[in-house]
C-alpha cells in the first residue's frame, strides 16, 4: 500500500550559544533548591516510593508522607543520571540524538477542546483528532516528537492508552505522553512501546516512548504519577518531570523563589527514579507561570516568566540532565497574541541549549486545538531555526562576479544567477501569498487549506498490520482490567 | 500651564550577547565590500560629491559619475569616524548615549497612509497624524527616539519640514528623520534644529535631529540625499545611511550577496562624510529585503532575510560606527498573526549584538501604513525582549526561603503578606489578559486601540517655548515661499 514519505528532522542546530546565569546564580539556585529539599521536603504519597526514599538515605516521615533530602543524598543520586541519550523513532532516521548541539520541538498537549476540522465547531475532544494531529506533525519537519495533542476523551478509563494508539499509528516519530499515570496504565503503555520497538534491545537503546510526569505544586509529587514513572524508569524508556508551580498562589510571588520550588519538586522526582533505577533516562522541565493578579489564572506568557524557560535548561543541564522547555500562549485564538506568545522564547531556549521543547500547536493556554495552529507555530519555529543557524558564506555567496556584470544603477532580475538562486530560497508558504484579486492571501486561511491538504494527502507508513493488532489486543487487554 | 511628564525611557539593556559571525567571517564581508568600491564603484550623480571623492584619492569618472574607492582610501576615511557619540533630547534626561550598553528604539517612517484616528478609515496621512504619534512615542518608554512615522502630505513642498515641526512640537525625545533630501532643505532642517537645541555648543554636542539617508540599490547615489547629508554633517549631525538592496531583483539573489552591495553603498557614502568633514557623527543602516519571487515586492521579513539584520549591526561595528538596525516593519497587511510572527526575534538577537539603535515600531505593509494602535502592539513585544535581554537579577531574598518553609508542601502562597507585597513587583502586559466583563481575557488589539485614545486625551507634553514655535514657524513660512 502506498504511503507518503516522512520528511526528515530539521531541529533548530543553534550556531551560537547564550548563557543567560553566571556560576555565582546557579550556585545560588541549586544551593537553594538543595535546602528546600533538606529542610523543607516534599510530599510523597506513594509507599513504593516512600520506601525508596528511606532505603537510599532520605528522612522520610511515613505518617505525614514528607520525605527531606540531604545535599549529599541528592548529588549521588543525581550523579547517575544520563546527560545524553537517544529518543527513538520507528526508524533511526528520526531519533533524536539529545547530544546538546540540537533543539527538537514537539507538539503541544493535552487538550481538552477541539475546533472541528471540518464544521469548525468548537467540541469535546476525542481519540481521532490525536491520529489526525499525530498526521500532521508526521509531515512537518519541525516537529521532532508528538506529544497527542488532545485527551481521547471518547475512550473511557483507557484514554491515555488510546492517545498512544492513535500517535503510534499515525507517524513514524518518537511520542512522549503526559497522560499516563497510575502503575497499571504505565505497564500498558510499555508493553505498547515494545510492540513498536519490537524488541528489547531497540526498546531501551532507541526508546520509541517516554513520560512526562507532572509534579503538583508546592512540593508534592503525584501517587499516580510517580508510580507509573518507577515503571517507565525500569523498563529503560526516558521520564521526565515538569513542574507548573505559579508565583503568588503556588509558589512564592519572587521569579526567583518560583524557580526553587518547582525545581525543587523535580529534583526529588528525578532522584527517585535515580535510587530506584540509577542510569535511567530523565529529564527535566520547568513551565512555572505567574498568577494573573485578578483573576487567579496561570500566565506563562506574562512579561516575567520568559526567565522561567530559560532559567529552567540552565538549571537542567547544572543537575547533568537535559530539558524539555516550554514554549506556547495562553492566546485564546491564533492571532497577534499567539505570535507573540511564540516570539523568542523558543529561539532563546534553543541559544541555551535545550535539547528538547514542547508547545506548538494548542491555544487558550494548552488546551484548544485548532487544525491551523501548528501551521502557524511552526512559521515561528522556522524563522527561529534560521536566525539560530550558521550562515554560510562561501565565495560564491558573494556572488562578485555577478554584481560586477550588472554594476551600478543595473538590475539583477535578468541574470541566470538569479534565476537559478532564487529556486533555493526558503520561504514562508503562509505569508505573503499572492491574492488573484491583489495583495497577499489572509495567511490564517492559508494554514488552514494547507493543513486541509496536508490531512488529505500525507498518510505515513502504517505499522506492519501484526503490530497494530498487537497494540489493539493490548488496548482491549486494558480496557477489561481499567474500564 | 500644565503638561505631562515624559517618561524616563527604558532602553534594552543586555546584560548578555552575542556574536552572530566568526572573525573569519566578518573579514571576508569587509573584503567583498572593498572589492566592490574598488572595481565596481559607485554611481554618484552629486559634482559636488565627487569633487570631495577625488579630492581624497578615489578614482572618478566625471563623465559617467563612476567613482571607485581603493580599499586604503575607505580605510583611511573610516578611521575618522567616532564609534561613540550622543544624540540628544531636549533634556539630557533623554538624551541618548550611543555607547554600546544600551539599544534605543524608534518608531518607524515614513508612511503614506492613515487608518483613521476616529473613523478608522484608511486615508492618505496628514500633519496631524504625525503629531499624534509624536505624541503616543513620547509617552512610551520604549520609544527613546521618533522618526516622524508618516509623511505631512497636506504640505506637498515642505512635507519633511513640516514633519519636523509636528515631532519637535509633540516630543521632547530626539527626532531622526529619513525624508530631508535636498541641500536646501537640509539647510532649513539645520535651523530648525538650532531653534531647538539653542545654541551652538549644544546642536554639536547633544544634536536634537539626525538624518537618515537611502542609497540606491544598487550601487548608486541620491543626489538630493547625498547634498542633505553634507549639510548635515557640516552642521555636526548625525547622518546615516540605508541600502534597501533587494535580494534577486537589486542585489545578487544570495544573502551574503546582497549584503555586499548595501554594505558597498552605505560605506561609500560614510567614507564621503568622512572625506569632507573628519569625525563627523555617522551611522551605518543595512536594512535589505528579499524580493518576492512572484510579485517583485520587496521581503522586509523573509525567513532567510533574518540574517541582514543581524549581521547589519556586526557589520556597522567592523566599520567602526554605530548601527540603525530595522526592527518590526512587517510585511503585515492588519495588526495580527503575521505582523506579530515577523517581530519576534529580530529585536532580541540585534540587541545581543549589541545595536545602539533600531527602528520600525508603529507600521504595517511594509512601513507605509499606519494604524495607532500598532505602536502600542510593538511595545508590547518590545517590553517582553527587555526583559529577556536584562538579566536576572538574584538576591538571597529573591528565593523567599522563609516564605517556602513557612507555606511548605502543598500550602498555598495566597494568604501570604510576601505574596500580596512582591506580586505588585511583577510585570504584566498591560495589553494581554486584561479581564472581560463576563468573563475571559479581552482581544488586546482592542485594548491597545482604546489606549492610543487615552494617551491622545491625557499626554500632552511640555511644549517649545513660544518664541521657538514662533521661529520654527517662521522658518516653514520661508521654506514654503521658497520651495511652492
């Protein structure tokens, strides 16, 4: 059966790099979210991981679940953890090699809503538009990874399983959840994650699977999610943890202060899997926002907590880990507010070094798809990749010969040179569209058609047919044992 | 009577940078630059320039007003030319000091059209509009200079003059326009500047006005231009110069092509103001586009054109002077998506390497349309990128340590004093997420829209005294009887 080729990776390949805090402040913040730790503590729920915790020399107070870190316990946990690793895709054509010279991006997730694809209706959203999505970010070269975009929410108990089964079957890439929690679930999905690997060894080399696990804010950590992570962390797939902790309701009102407490809750997290499962791959993922003064909302777009994404990679690769960065708007629509939600920020995580980052594609603060939207966000990621990339300059890009030919006062428009040049440039196919009527086409409309296109005409290799009955056996499996 | 105070400005401040090309890199642009202006040349079409030329050991062409530049003569010429120099307000408390600390925005010029203060139509633009604006960017902190954003159009002779008026009239921040071209009026522009500035000590020290000038793509010279900028530099302004090559119709269709010729024809022409008057204050503005390859309109924000911005400022550094680098400007039709996309970036990576000004806030359609409220928009983005670029600044306070022991796991921070105290020290956009009656965030193009209407009602700035409006008027009525 005929299927359309996935396009190769472009991750932003940055050829400058920034460092935004000096040693004297990272000291300062790790100095910080290691007395948080000490003396303060998180809130652990699980007796698994309680139980780790005290076997590998935390204080840990089984009747009130607080678990305190001593520094020395930390930074030996924290000496396991991998810098680099692989997160696989079906093929070893699209892994990613997380070695710090590349930032790879991925879809946002996980919404709730939908606008319709066709009625354009907004709707509750369900299990196709996660294949239908994972179809779209399989065609665009800038998006390295899919996260499902929306919950299933017309699979019951089994969503997240499902959310799984509709990205593994509609594209090649690596896929990171966000919605696997519970020990059960984690199980499933690993077992999903093997069919797709197909074998153990691939499994753990060039993991087709990972986790995002979120951690709940001030200093607590989730039972579900924790124990679904233990899972992932022993079966080799990555697991990372992101904390949203938000300045002046939970967190402190400081930038500073937000920092400790979130990067204190994924600490623990990441020392955890450490004890349980030292070597495992982990990564880290600070998405703090500001609490909007009026009405209470999470702002991660608020003037300040720019600091907070960036701060965030530093303090990743500080602990040896890499990051998974946040970019995205909390614009209800796309439109100038969701441009500028995406303006610099991504670019800037890049110069520092994430390795990862996520957030293209939803609005309304993560949880609205709109089928144009990562059209429109990744017009965003490519002026970013290009004015992060190294320029070439060649001899021949000066093109003398050509600017002595045509001199002073003369015209370019008739040299073979351009002609033939001009067939490289790389150019936006949303903006500036010419308008058969004049002018240039709305470019919302634009993303709009080609994402109509894109859905009609990119249809990525399938699974071989024995994977994808393995994947719904295991579906069923768990719909008995979760439904 | 009373006036309103102008705010401090808020220039962007990095408190990190970058460097965009390798020495290696930078060597190879210089020397393509000389190559050209050694056997290509320039065309000049000023006598009075290429007298100045030939006078200083280029080669000229009387005849064809060829003029070729060896490359120790340009190097002779630039190393005259100061890479520090200030450019003054009406007060020194906004007076801009171009000493590599600091990027100070302007508005951007010089449009054509209006839509509509009130009736929001579109319309040819008028005197009035470019008060108003000079207005709205005396309020904004982000605007540390303004650049009279569109042309007086109901004064068709003394249209640039006119725009002077308006912006000294309307501002207390330091003008720079782009539309003097012409020995004369850039003579009457120089007076009005000595109306402003006062005395002669202070017009060469803090000038009040500046003048950008266009080359022409490519490789080529404006008469009218080039004579204004002479004038100006007699006087001790600043004058800088722009190319606008456009990639694959006036310049080579590859980057670095391209590059090379706007780079040829802005450094010809500071090495001319060089010639004739040493050490007088020069700014290098590369700013080329892409041409589209199905209309031939001119690509101020095209994917690959990103670099000319960037490597527009290493550029101008390499040559020893500062830079005017373009910032926003879209391509846009409407304030939205695209005019936002285009902005992003650009700003932050111009200001990492270290540009001492930029330009561009305020228009769409690739500066010819103005619509009030994007300047608002623009400083909006402008704002997020200042805050990027400052740095974090972080005290033992700042981790509110007692505060996290005191709320501890799972507590909430809302009741806290620290939290009521410190969240008053956030900083929130005034134009996004500003709540709804009912409920939601409203669109914040309509925020921005109703607070160009404020500003407009509540920001009247300190006024010239009126013996310097009655000069400046005078010095109009004689424009006008000598240009109509």
């Amino acid at each position: 059966m005929a299927h359309s080729e996935t396009p190769q990776l472009q991750p932003l390949v940055p050829n400058y790099h920034l460092r935004v805090l000096d040693d004297k402040q990272l000291e300062q913040f790790k100095s910080a979210t290691l007395e948080i730790l000490e003396d303060v503590g998180i809130h652990c729920p699980s007796e698994k991981a309680l139980s780790i915790f005290a076997e590998h020399g935390a204080q840990v107070d089984f009747g009130n679940q607080i678990v305190k870190l001593p520094p020395g316990v930390v930074m030996e946990a924290m000496s396991h953890a991998p810098r680099y690793y692989t997160m696989g895709a079906r093929s070893p054509a699209h892994d990613l090699n997380l070695d710090g010279t590349a930032t790879y991006c991925a879809t946002d997730g996980s919404g709730t809503e939908t606008i319709d694809f066709v009625t354009r209706q907004r709707r509750t959203s369900k299990k196709e538009d996660v294949g239908t999505s994972a179809r779209l970010a399989d065609y665009l070269p800038s998006m390295a990874f899919y996260w499902p975009m929306v919950s299933a929410q017309d699979c019951g108990a089994t969503t997240p399983l499902h959310e799984l089964d509709a990205s593994f079957n509609n594209t090649v890439k690596h896929v990171q959840s966000e919605t696997l929690m519970g020990e059960k679930t984690a199980r499933y999905a690993v077992e999903m994650a093997r069919v797709i690997a197909g074998d153990e060894v691939t499994m753990r080399q060039r993991p087709p699977l990972s986790s995002l696990i979120c951690t709940i804010a001030p200093l607590a950590h989730d039972k579900g999610g924790t124990e679904s992570a233990l899972v992932f962390a022993e079966a080799g797939l990555p697991v990372g943890f992101m904390s949203m902790a938000t300045a002046g309701s939970t967190a402190p009102a400081t930038i500073a202060g937000t920092i400790a407490v979130a990067d204190a809750e994924m600490v623990a997290a990441m020392v955890l899997i450490q004890m349980a499962h030292p070597g495992a791959p982990t990564y880290h993922s600070m998405m703090p926002g500001i609490m909007h003064p009026r009405t209470g909302d999470f702002l991660g777009g608020a003037w300040d907590a720019g600091w907070f994404y960036l701060v965030g990679t530093e303090l990743a690769h500080m602990w040896g880990v890499p990051t998974l960065a946040g970019i995205g708007t909390e614009a209800p629509t796309p439109g100038w507010e969701s441009a500028v939600g995406m303006a610099a920020s991504l670019l800037m995580c890049a110069l520092c070094g994430a390795e990862t980052a996520s957030g293209l594609g939803l609005r309304e603060t993560c949880t609205l798809l709109y089928p144009e939207a990562l059209l429109l966000d990744n017009e965003s990621y490519e002026t970013a990749r290009f004015y992060a990339s190294r320029m070439d300059v060649s001899p021949e890009d000066f093109a003398l010969d050509v600017v002595k030919a045509v001199g002073p006062r003369g015209h370019y428009l008739t040299q073979k040179h351009t002609s033939k040049q001009m067939r490289k440039w790389e150019l936006s196919e949303l903006m500036n569209q010419p308008n058969p009527e004049g002018g240039y086409r709305d470019p919302l409309e634009v993303a709009r058609e080609k994402t109509d296109w894109i859905l009609e005409h990119h249809h990525p290799e399938p699974l071989q047919e024995a994977q994808q009955a393995e994947l719904t056996r295991i579906l069923q499996a768990a719909e008995r044992d979760l439904g | 009577m009373t006036y309103s105070e102008t705010p401090q400005l808020q220039p962007i401040v990095p408190a990190y940078h970058l460097r965009i090309l390798d020495d290696e890199q930078l060597e190879r642009f210089k020397s393509a630059t000389l190559t050209i202006l050694e056997e290509v040349g320039i065309h000049c079409p000023s006598k009075k320039a290429l007298n100045i030329y030939a006078e200083h050991g280029a080669q000229v062409d009387f005849e064809s007003q060829i003029v070729k530049l060896p490359p120790d003569v340009v190097m002779e010429a630039m190393s005259h030319a100061p890479r520090y120099y200030t450019m003054g307000a009406r007060s020194p408390a906004h007076d801009l000091n171009l000493d590599g600390t600091a990027m100070y925005c302007a508005t951007d010029g010089c449009g054509t059209e209006t839509i509509d203060f009130e009736t929001r139509q579109r319309r040819a633009s008028v005197k009035d509009d470019t008060a108003k604006m000079a207005r709205v960017t005396d309020y904004l902190s982000s605007l540390a200079f303004y650049w009279p954003i569109v042309s007086a159009q109901d004064y068709p002779a003394t249209a640039p003059l006119h725009e002077l008026d308006a912006s000294f009239n309307n501002t207390v921040k330091h003008v720079q326009s782009e539309t003097l071209m012409g020995e004369k009026m850039g003579r009457y522009a120089v007076e009005m500047a000595q109306v402003v500035a006062g005395d002669e000590a202070t017009l060469r020290q803090r000038p009040p006005l500046s003048s950008l000038i266009c080359t022409i793509a490519p490789l080529a010279q404006d008469v009218g231009g080039i004579e204004s900028a002479l004038v100006f530099a007699e006087a001790g302004l600043p004058v800088g110069f722009m190319s606008m090559a456009n990639t694959g119709s006036t310049a080579p269709a590859t980057i670095a092509g391209t590059i090379a010729v706007a780079d040829a024809e802005i450094v010809a022409a500071m090495a001319l103001i060089q010639m004739a008057y040493p050490t007088a204050p020069v700014y290098h503005s590369l700013m080329p586009g892409m041409m589209h390859p199905r209309t031939g309109a001119y690509l101020g924000s095209a994917w690959e054109g990103g670099v000319f911005n960037t490597v527009g400022v290493e550029l101008a550094h390499t040559w020893g002077v500062p830079t005017l680098i373009g910032i926003f400007g879209p391509d846009a039709e409407v304030p939205g998506w695209q005019s936002a996309t285009e902005a992003g970036n650009i700003l932050l990576l111009c200001a990492l390497c270290g540009a001492e000004t930029g330009s561009g806030m305020g228009l769409l359609e690739s500066c010819t349309l103005l619509y009030p409220e994007v300047t608002l928009l623009d400083t909006d983005i402008y704002h997020r990128v200042r805050l990027y670029a400052a740095g974090l600044d972080v005290s033992p306070g700042d981790f509110a340590l007692d505060v996290i022991k005191a709320v501890g796991p799972r507590g909430n921070y809302l009741t806290q004093k620290h939290t009521r105290d410190h969240l008053r020290q956030r900083q929130f956009s005034d134009l996004v997420a500003q709540p709804k009656a009912g409920g939601g965030y409203r669109d914040p193009i309509e925020v921005a829209r109703e607070k160009v209407d404020w500003i407009l009602e509540h920001h009247h700035p300190e006024p010239l005294e009126e013996a310097k409006q009655a000069e400046l008027k005078r010095i109009l009525e004689a424009a006008e009887r000598e240009f109509s």
